[in-house]
C-alpha cells in the first residue's frame, strides 16, 4: 500500500471519519435533555441534603455565644493579672464578627450560612481560653518576680548600706584615733 493512501484513509487525516454513520443531530438533543435532567434533580436534590436545619444553626449559635463568654472572661482575667492580651482580643473581635453574621444569616432564614459562620467562630476560638490563662500566669509570675526584685532587693540594699555606713564609719573612727596617737 502506497504512503500517501495509507495517510488519506486514515482516521488523523480525516477525524469525523469515527462518528460518520451516527446522526449527529440527535445525539446532541439527547445528551441535552440528559444534561438538563441531571442539572434538574441536582438543583432539586443536593442543597437540602447540604442545607443545616434550624436547630443545629441554632445549637451552633448557642454553642458559639458560650464560647466567645467564656474566651472574654477568660482574657479579662488575664488582663487583670497584668498580661499583655491584646492578640487575643483581636481574635475576639473577629469571632464575635463572624457570631454576630451568623445571628444575622439565622434572622435571614439562611441557617446554612449561620451554621457556618457559627462552627467557624467557634473553630476561630478553640485553644484560646488555655493560651489567655497560660498568659495569666506567667503574668502573675511576672508579678512575683517583680515584687522579689522591687521589694525584697530594695530592703537587701538599704540594709547593705547601713551596714556599709556603719563599716566605713568605724573604719574611719579607728583610722582617726591612730593619727591623733
């Protein structure tokens, strides 16, 4: 077989060769109407199956409040110890953002939204209530220290100079009666 037939009668020369003897017309229409069908119970289907319900929305809300109470609380302590917080109320200001969207969402009627808003400022906030009260202690031992070095240093050294004093003053009394004799 000569190479130039070979190349004429092949399928790269010639592509719609594959689907020649196919109708053309009807394919696309049935592969439409499957198309449309699929989108139709996908619409109708899928979304309830992905949607929250009210009550976990509202569980999640709830859940959410409480931990944004307990992460304020916890970070007020901390701030009282002395330690430096402000980290952690940004964190606080963003959660109580994404809580009060998704009482909005939840007003709305969108419980999807809130359910996500709410799992998203809980996740936001999980371990914060261990790192405000990790920061209140070493606050607090910031403060022990403090008094150790402020206080208890401060009477070291005035009794350290009064004993000094007291040295140099006999020194000097007996460094007096040697150049009198």
């Amino acid at each position: 077989m000569p190479k130039e037939k070979f190349w004429r009668n092949s399928a790269l020369v010639k592509p719609y060769a594959l689907v020649k003897n196919l109708p053309h017309y009807k394919n696309l229409k049935i592969i439409f109407y499957i198309t449309m069908l699929f989108l139709y119970f996908a619409i109708v289907l899928i979304p309830p199956a992905l949607c929250s319900s009210r009550e976990e929305a509202e569980s999640a809300i709830q859940s959410a409040e409480n931990t944004v109470l307990n992460c304020y609380k916890a970070v007020f302590e901390a701030e009282k110890a002395g330690a430096d917080v402000s980290s952690l109320l940004q964190v606080l200001n963003e959660a109580s953002w994404l809580l009060s969207r998704a009482r909005v969402a939840y007003n709305n009627g969108d419980f999807n939204s809130a359910y996500k808003y709410a799992t998203n400022c809980t996740q936001m906030l999980d371990g914060r209530v261990d790192e405000a009260n990790s920061l209140k202690l070493e606050a607090e031992n910031a403060r022990r220290m403090d008094f150790l070095v402020n206080y208890v240093g401060s009477s070291v050294g005035a009794v350290a100079i009064v004993v000094g004093g007291y040295a140099f003053w006999v020194f000097l009394k007996r460094r007096g009666k040697t150049v009198e004799a």
